[in-house]
C-alpha cells in the first residue's frame, strides 16, 4: 500500500513539477519543491527493488537544495536526464542492460534475440536521456520560464511517450514476426 501511494505521489509530482515552478515564481518557494520531489523518491526508494538506480534523483534534488540558487530548481531536469543517462549507459558496460533488467520482470526467460533486442533498447533511452537533458540544459540557458515549462512540462513527456509507444508497437510487431506471441 505504501509503495503504490509514494508511487502515485512521485508520478504526479513529476509530472506537475515544471507547472509547480512556473506558478510558484512569485513565492520563493521552488527550492522547496526539490525537498518535497527528494522525499517522494527517497520514500520510493526505500520500497524499491531498483534501490540504487531510485536514489538518484534523491541526491539529485538535495544538491540542488543545499546549493540554494535562486535558480537551482531549474536544472532538476538536466540532473534526471544525466543521472538516467549514467545508470543505462554504465548497464550496458556491466551486464545486463537496463531495459533487459525491466523485461525479465516480466519475462524471466527472454530469448537471445529478447536479450539483443533489449541491448539496443537501451542504447535508444540512452539517445534519449543525452537529447532530453541537452534540451532541458538549452531552456535553462536560453532564461525564458515559459519555454522551461512548455519543453520540461510538456514536450519532453511527449517525446518520452512517443518513444514508449513507438518501441512497445515496434516490440509486438517483432515478437508475432518471431512467433512469441
């Protein structure tokens, strides 16, 4: 019970984070936003079976707190994108992949063509995380609070979902065309 609702918490704090940013500018009270976002990770985190890859964004949020610039909460995103960007890449070099790690939760016996399958996978998320934090990075030096939103707030889950979508799609067509389903 308590790990679905710290789980319900962190997917909706994530997902109103940059609209909680933009409509708090006025109150000076953003970097507190980091210290509610590192709660909601570190209670996850400590229901967690991926421990170490859930505490992240823990550590992510407190520096920026501890920092304490007046702009520190924006680079939130760039920091997730990194820590992402390190935990899939460094599982490539040290076996097994990320998203192999995440399809044997649901198919413990994936077949070498899964196994491949999944290697490549995880290089696309990496593609992804270096795009997403490179965008994120751009709208925190560009200054504009709005584009920060739109891309941070909207156009990044887009892409995510987009890409989700795209692969479980291009992942159904392999599996029939290799008759696993």
């Amino acid at each position: 019970m308590i790990r679905k609702v710290a789980l319900a918490g962190l997917v909706l704090l994530t997902l109103s984070y940059p609209l909680l940013v933009y409509f708090t500018l006025s109150f000076a009270i953003q970097s507190w936003l980091l210290l509610g976002v590192a709660s909601l990770w570190a209670l996850r985190a400590l229901v967690s079976r991926e421990e170490i890859m859930a505490w992240g964004p823990v550590v992510a949020a407190l520096g920026l707190f501890v920092w304490g610039r007046e702009s520190s909460f924006l680079f939130y995103p760039v920091l997730v994108n990194g820590f992402f960007l390190f935990w899939f890449g460094l599982s490539l070099k040290y076996p097994p992949p990320m998203i192999e790690r995440l399809a044997r939760l649901m198919d413990p016996q994936l077949p070498p063509e899964g196994v491949r399958y999944t290697r490549q996978v995880t290089w696309v998320w990496c593609g992804f995380f270096l795009f997403n934090g490179a965008m994120a990075a751009m709208t925190v030096a560009v200054g504009d609070l709005e584009l920060w939103t739109l891309y941070n707030g909207l156009l990044s889950y887009l892409l995510m979902g987009a890409l989700m979508a795209g692969e479980y799609l291009l992942r159904r067509r392999l599996m029939r065309a290799n008759g696993h389903v």
